[in-house]
C-alpha cells in the first residue's frame, strides 16, 4: 500500500473515527467499552503500518 492511496487514507480515517468513538464511549458507557474499541482501534492501526511496510 503506498502513502497517499485510497485505501491508505481509508485506513487513516476509520482509525480517527474509532479513536474519536473511544473517547466518546468512556463517558457514555464507561472505562471497559472504551477499552475495547480503543484496542480495536490501535489495532487497526498496527494492521495500517504492517501492510504500509509490505
């Protein structure tokens, strides 16, 4: 996947989505949804560099 493609910026912009929905979720539902969809997130965003890297 090269910097600046489609899929990149896909990517990109569901990990701000899910970071954005995890900060939400702490307040709304409390600390253990805003684990989880914070892991997913970070998650995400690993499998974001590893195929950058790939």
């Amino acid at each position: 996947m090269r910097r600046g493609s489609k899929a990149d910026e896909l990517l990109s912009l569901l990990f701000m989505v899910m970071a954005v929905a995890s900060g939400v979720c702490y307040f709304a539902f409390g600390p253990k949804v805003f684990f989880i969809v914070g892991g997913i997130a970070v998650l995400m965003r690993i499998v974001h560099y590893i195929l950058r890297f790939f």
